[in-house]
C-alpha cells in the first residue's frame, strides 16, 4: 500500500471542499454586485476567482510532484503545469482533467495572472460577470473530475 499516493487523494479531497466554499463566495459577491453596484463587489469576485485557480493549481503541483515525479519549473509554468494535468502521462496515470475542463481553465489561469501580476485600477466587469455566472457549472464539472482522480490514487494506493 502506498501511503503517499492515499495521503494525496484525500489532500485532493479537502482541496475540493475548499474550492466548494470559494465558489459560494464568487457567486454570492456576484449577487451583490449586481444588486449594489458596488465596485468593492467586483474586487472581492475577482479575489475570490484568484482564489480558485490558485486552488486548483495547488493540487496540480501536489499530483505533479507526488505522481509525475516532477513539476514544470520554466518561465511559463503555470500554463505547462494545466497541460500536463490535462495530458495523460503512460504507464502512470489518466490526464487529471478533461480537455473540456482544461479549456475552460485556461481562462481562469489567465484571469488569475492578471490579478496577480497587473497594477488594476478596475477590474473589467464583462470578463468578471462571464467566469462568475459560470464558476457554479464549471466547480461540479471539475471536482467531478477531481474526485473522479482521488479514487483513482486510492485504488493505485492499495494495488502497490
């Protein structure tokens, strides 16, 4: 039995938990947004939506390091590590994410390096309304997926 590869999927586990409670947070910012107006809104969606991919990100370099054996560490990481979850790596393991899934986080990836990276003044609401109306959708999707791939570790852990 191999410890590392159960400790993983239940890490995956509460991450999933974890993302759960920043989707609520997006939508719900969202509703007041819309319902106020209030820029402050906007600025908490978008922190929020930070935090998610962040999140996301953080169990791909967990699978990277743990699974694969190693993460991406060039310049344009970030972007090699969601491809690598989305790839298959033989004789070790499924592609984490679909590519459906890998699409639809490459937006969030990038809206990410704009909060992260980019001096904003004001955040561009059509592409903070666009990820926010479809955070709920895409969390059931991907956690699926997510969880889909803890099993998966559970059952490799207890074949090895």
């Amino acid at each position: 039995m191999n410890i590392n590869l159960q400790k993983l999927a239940s890490r995956i586990c509460s991450e999933v938990d974890y993302l759960k409670s920043v989707t609520m947070k997006i939508e719900e910012g969202w509703k007041r947004f819309e319902q106020t107006a209030d820029e402050f809104y906007i600025d908490s969606v978008a922190l929020n939506l930070h935090g998610f991919y962040s999140g996301l990100e953080r169990i791909f370099e967990l699978i990277a390091s743990v699974v694969d054996g190693n993460k991406p560490e060039s310049k344009n990481w970030h972007k090699e590590l969601l491809n690598l979850m989305a790839s298959e790596v033989p004789t070790i393991r499924p592609a984490v994410i679909s590519e459906a899934i890998y699409s639809r986080l490459n937006d969030y990836r990038g809206f990410r390096h704009i909060v992260r990276n980019v001096y904003t003044l004001k955040f561009d609401p059509e592409k903070v309304k666009k990820l926010s109306t479809e955070i709920t959708e895409l969390f059931s999707k991907v956690s699926a997926e997510l969880l889909a791939f803890a099993d998966f570790l559970d059952n490799s852990a207890r074949d090895s």
